[in-house]
C-alpha cells in the first residue's frame, strides 16, 4: 500500500492548507520588505510565514498556530537572562510550536540580545532577528498585513484569469481534454481525467514526474468513488509528494447521482488556496459538460423508442446516422436492448433525473421510461463491473442478446426488447442483473422459478392435495406419460406398471386436475408445471 493508504477527506481538511491564503510568503520573502537595521542573528532557512504576533509571556505555545514570527521585548528573560537552562527550555518550547522565528527587540530591558539567547536558538535551530527600537513592532505587523493584502489581489487577478481559461475551454470542440491540460499547466501539476469503470481517459504530465503505481491508482480511484460529491477526495502522501482523487457526479443529490469519472492530480508539493479554486472550478465544469452529454437528442431517442415498442420499420441510411450517434462512440460493437429496474434498496423508479442518470451510465441517448421500467439501446457489454456500477447506483439491469443494425426492414430492436423483458422477473427475483446471451434459450427460462413453482402448485393442485403415496405416484406416472409423448406401452416398460394401470391412473389424473388430457396445450402446461415443482 505505500507509505499511507489513501483517506477521504474534505476541500476544508486542514492537512493540505488549501485555506491558506499566505502560500507565497516566506520569511526571506518578508525580511526583504523590512527596514535594513533588522539583523538576522541566526538563519535556520527559509519556511513560510503565517502570522506576526507579539508576545512577552513565558510561555505562549498555547496560543499560536504554526509558522508564526514571534516578537518579545525580552521582558520574559529578565529575571533568567543569565540561566541557560530555562532559556533552552523556552526556545525549546517555540522550536516544539514550530514558530517561524523568534523576533528580539532591543530596549527598554536589553540593549542587546541575551548569549544565552542566541546559544539556545543554534541549539534548537529557531531563526533570531535583532529588531532595534527605531523598529516599532506594530510597524512589522503593518508590513506583513500589507504583503498579505497584496498577495490576495494578485492571487485575485490570477484566478480570474484561470478561471477564464478554463471556462473558454468548455466552448472548444475537445472540453474536457482541454480542461485537464489547463489545469495541469496552470496548477504545475500532473492530471488524470478516467472514466467511470477506471480507464484513463486523459492524462497530461506536470513540470515534474510524478508517478503513481497501478495498484496506489486503483486505491485511489476505489476511494473517491466512495466520496458523495467534489466536495470530498481521495488523499495519499507519498514523500513530498501530494495525490489527490475527486469523484464526478451528474448531481449533487448524495447517494443517488451515479460516478462519472475521476479527476487525479498529483503536486510535488502540498497544494495551495489557488490550486483549490482551480481545482474547484475545473470539477464544476466536468460536471456541467458531463451532464450536458447525457441530455438526451430528441429525435433520436424519438426514433429509438419507437423502434423498440412500435411496428417494424424501414430504416434509412440518415435513420441509421441518427441512431448511432445516440449510441455513443461505440460505432463497431454489436447493439443491446436493456431493460432496468430499480433495486429494492433503491429509490423509485418515478424521478426523472434518473434518465440523465442512465444516459451516463449506459453511454447512450437511447433511454425511455416504460411501464414503471426504463428501455435503453446501448452499446455497453454486460459484464460483472458494469452489474456493480448499475447496482450501485441502484438499478438492476436485463441485457439481451448482441445483434447488428443494417438498413432495411427491421424488427430486429423489438426482438431484443422482448429479450431483455424476459428475463426482467427472474433479475428481480434474484436481485442481480443478467444477461440474456448467457442463458439457454428456452420457454422455461423467460419465468422465474418461485413464480413458475407458484403457478405448478395451482396448476396441478388436485393431485397435490391427494394423500402423499396417491400423490407420488399419480406425478411420477404423469410425468413419466408426458416424457413418453403419451405412449401406454412406453410409460408401462418404464414404470414396471402394466399398460391398463397406466390408462386408469392417467383417466384419475385427469378427473382430478378436470383437465382433457388429449389437449396439447393442457399436455404442455403440465410438463412445463412438473418441472418447475420439481
């Protein structure tokens, strides 16, 4: 798993600082907007500068957050100047809150910096500026606020211009390609964009390499699709390097839009409050283009429809056009006709959003609602990852057979749907999505076998309510009479029953059942209903 499995987080988890609008400001950058007599006593590197804060208590840890440039007047070292060791334990302490530096101003208590005070900071590795009196505290407080103030307008004008580059792409003819590679370049870091099963749709290299191994990625693909919207990703570190994973849904509705895709960027180093917007931003409009793909074309789904529930028809070269282009990119795989259902652990079938929802999942225009039920054309093959997708997203799923749609007559849609409905009581019976090219094609197969023992029960309910042994021989003679195409000699030598035994159990059978038994179709509902009881 790596150094750390990945976790889901939030756009506001204070792990990546993506609140931090001072990402830009380090203590080298600060210094150099300070007045010139400052001194830097002891450099222990440069490293970002959150706040400026004023401090002469003992001990302030309690009260700072990290990164902060602390300034004292020395009033807490007057009476333990000279004490090395308390001195220690008070750098030790700043050095433990992770202060940016320790600032010493001179005058009124020392008119230079304490030894002890210098000797403790190149123990514990604290930068020590020397601030002389001619450098009022409040005056630095002001410098910081107003780098800070011009950090934000530029950070301002900055996003605005991103943010217009990344809307302008959504107008070309590629937009989510452009999208990943203006976010890539913009935020310097690596972009995945991958589609719903997990495939890489896109993928656009940072300035610097980053890579992540198949089986990081697969972990945090499986960890975003877990997240409710764009809001909450997928988080692994791995050094310094930051990989995050956020969900695209066509909603914001929680626990109902189905997973579009996945959105992976990966930064050499934590990423900032900008690449937040960016990255924002650039969701949001994933979604919108997303969406608008699964907004269905009328004419075709018109075309569609009525080539499933209506007469054959002649289809013509532009009718052809029409319908495959309602069918996705797919143009060389065979066509299937599905038939959906919701779950029993989902919602109803009566929201609309579901057939945007479906367009998405089924990468086709080519979807209805139909009797409580949702038809679809599709090109997607059945297979167990798309069985979990649909019931994950709460749907159950009937596909029919593959076949090929060639101009001229057809009733070739109309046959699959009538594939796929067939199968619709055993799914819902079994609660788990089929595939009619998968079962043997038999009359048997189109009834699922609690309805079908239901029916068998009530079809030969005469015989069953005669005591046990009359019972089991009057269903064995049945059945093996039925299995001998109604031959007495045939049914004799199997049974070991001479043949006018046979003809006076067969004449009670059928006073029992009050059934002709010189009916074919009573003969066929019999042998179909022996089997299903059995």
């Amino acid at each position: 798993m790596g150094h750390f499995a990945p976790e889901l987080g939030t756009l506001d988890s204070s792990d990546l600082g993506f609140n931090r609008p001072w990402d830009s400001i380090t203590l080298r950058r600060f210094l150099r907007q300070l007045p010139a007599e400052i001194q830097v006593l002891h450099d222990a590197g440069d490293r970002p500068l959150r706040w400026v804060e004023p401090s002469d208590i003992d001990d302030p840890t309690d009260y700072l957050v990290d990164d902060e440039l602390i300034l004292t007047s020395g009033y807490p070292l007057v009476p333990h100047a000279a004490d090395q060791e308390w001195v220690d334990r008070f750098v030790q302490r700043l050095a433990q809150a992770k202060v940016c530096a320790l600032g010493f101003g001179l005058e009124p208590y020392f008119s230079q910096v304490p030894e002890s005070l210098v000797a403790a900071c190149l123990s514990h590795n604290v930068t020590l500026l020397q601030i002389p009196k001619s450098v009022p505290f409040a005056a630095i407080g002001l410098a910081f606020a107003q780098l800070m103030e011009a950090d934000g307008a530029a950070l301002l004008r900055t996003n605005a211009e991103s943010n217009r580059a990344l809307m302008r792409c959504v107008t070309q003819s590629n937009p989510e390609e452009q999208l990943v590679s203006t976010l890539a370049q913009r935020a310097r870091c690596s972009i995945k964009l991958l589609d719903s099963t997990g495939q890489v749709r896109f993928n656009t290299p940072g300035p610097v390499a980053l890579q992540l191994s198949e089986q990081h990625e697969a972990d945090l693909y499986a960890q975003a699709s877990l997240g409710e919207g764009s809001s909450q990703f997928a988080l692994l570190r791995e050094g310094n390097t930051t990989h995050l994973a956020f969900p695209i849904r066509a909603s914001a509705a929680k626990g109902q839009a189905p997973l579009l895709g996945v959105l992976q960027a990966s930064f050499p180093k934590d990423p900032s409050g900008f690449d937040h917007t960016l990255m924002a931003t650039t969701l949001g409009l994933l979604e919108v283009v997303a969406r608008e793909r699964a907004m269905v074309s009328f004419t075709s789904a018109q075309l569609a429809t009525s080539l499933l529930t209506g007469a054959p028809q002649m289809l013509d070269q532009e009718q052809l056009r029409l319908l495959n282009q309602g069918l996705g990119p797919h143009h060389r795989k065979p066509l299937r006709a599905l038939v959906l259902a919701p779950s029993r652990k989902s919602v109803a079938a009566d929201d609309s959003r579901h057939l945007a929802h479906l367009r998405i999942l089924l990468e086709t225009e080519l979807v209805s609602r139909d009797d409580g039920v949702f038809i679809a054309l599709s090109k997607i093959e059945p297979s167990e990852a798309q069985y979990r997708r649909l019931s994950k997203a709460g749907y159950l799923a009937a596909f029919s057979r593959p076949a090929i749609l060639n101009p001229g007559l057809t009733e070739e849609p109309g046959q699959l749907l009538a594939q796929a409905k067939g199968l619709i009581p055993q799914v819902l019976e079994k609660q788990r999505s089929m595939d009619a090219a998968k079962l043997p094609r038999t009359f048997q197969t189109l009834l699922p076998k609690d309805a079908g023992r239901e029916l068998a029960q009530q079809t030969l309910g005469g015989v069953l309510e005669l005591p046990a042994k009359r019972r089991d021989l009057y269903l064995e003679v049945l059945r093996c009479w039925l299995d001998s195409n109604g031959s007495w000699d045939e049914t004799s030598k199997r049974l070991d029953l001479h043949r006018n035994s046979v003809r006076r159990h067969i004449t009670s059978i059928a006073q029992f059942l009050d059934v002709d038994l010189g009916s074919a179709q009573v003969r066929n509902e019999l042998f179909f209903a022996l089997r299903f009881l059995s």
